[in-house]
C-alpha cells in the first residue's frame, strides 16, 4: 500500500511545467525572427543608443559657450565685441546659447567692462530651429529701454544675430515678440509716436 498518496499527482505536476516551458521555448523560437524585424523596422536601436548617449553626456554638466559681449568704446557711441566662455550646464545648443545670451555676462566678463544690450528681465518664451533659420520668441520685456539704446532696438537684434550666427547650424534669426514679428512691433510704435 501506498504510505503517501500525493505521490501520484507529483509526476503531473511536473509534466505541466515541462509542456509550459517547451510551449514557451517553440513559441520563442517561432516568434523571434518577426520579433526581431519589427525592431529592425522601427528603428528603435538608434533611438535608444541615441538616448543612452545623450545619458552618458549628461555626466559633464558644465560646458562652456563661447559668447561675444559687448564692450562700449571710451568718448564714444560705439560697442567692440569680446568673445568670453560662458557655462552652462546643458549641451551647448542653440536654446543653450539664447538661454546664456539672456542671462547676461559672467562676473568674470563684467570684470572686464562686458554688458548686455538686453533687459535682465527678458524671457525666452519658444525657440524653433527650422532649415537653418533660428525661431525665437522673446518676452515683452525685450523691448525695454536700456541705457545703452533709447528708441532703437537694433542693438539687442545685433547681440542676438552675432551670437546665433557664430553657432554654425545657424544661417539666419527670426525675432518673435510674444509672437509677433519685432519689425511688425517696431512699425506700430513708430506709428503711433508720429
């Protein structure tokens, strides 16, 4: 006689995990060459190794731009540019570079009689990069009078051009006002000041 009787059931048992695995393993190995082209055909190997490498230059947190300040001409009206590297810590793209141009010169540039023709006050509120040509769209605030220009804003334009254009992805700057063309912006008020 049998002492125990769930000796029985424990071969069954067994033989149900045997037929789950090789279930398993057959469908594996069926699956995987459509399993493996759906992959391939989604392109999703460049996306990650791209996102794994964007993760690994995340490591360095501090680069440094190189951005041209102006420096103003003693007994005169005029302005010399002076290239000064500037940190930041994103890659030095050219929302990085806006970004650093609107926050002003370093202490280190100020030191050395830099200025910025922009208002402190001024915020980036969209940037688009479409076939070369720089989309930015700046705060009301850019439109503050500086001591440094009273009516004209061709100053802060130039600050902003020489800086973009010096980025070599960069061929040409269009300036947005709270979505509106600057020169759209600086007609209307020469208009209404007549």
């Amino acid at each position: 006689m049998d002492e125990n009787p769930n000796n029985s059931k424990q071969p069954w048992l067994l033989y149900g995990w045997l037929v789950v695995i090789i279930f398993s393993v057959v469908l594996v190995l069926v699956t995987l060459p459509k399993m493996r082209m759906a992959i391939h055909e989604s392109q999703m190997v460049p996306l990650v190794s791209s996102y794994l490498e964007q993760a690994r230059n995340q490591d360095d947190p501090i680069t440094e731009i190189p951005l041209q300040f102006p420096i103003p001409v003693t007994n005169s009206h005029e302005f010399s540019y002076v290239t000064f590297l500037v940190p930041t810590e994103n890659n030095p793209n050219t929302h990085a570079i806006v970004e650093a141009i609107l926050h002003g010169p370093t202490s280190t540039a100020l030191s050395e009689g830099a200025i910025s023709h922009i208002p402190k006050e001024t915020q980036l509120i969209g940037l688009t990069v479409s076939n070369d040509i720089a989309f930015i769209d700046l705060s009301d605030e850019f439109l503050q009078e500086t001591p440094w220009e009273l009516a004209s804003h061709a100053l802060k334009i130039e600050q902003l051009r020489r800086n973009l254009l010096s980025n070599r992805e960069i061929r040409d700057m269009v300036l947005l006002i709270e979505g509106k063309p600057i020169e759209e912006i600086i007609e209307e008020r020469q208009s209404k000041a007549q």
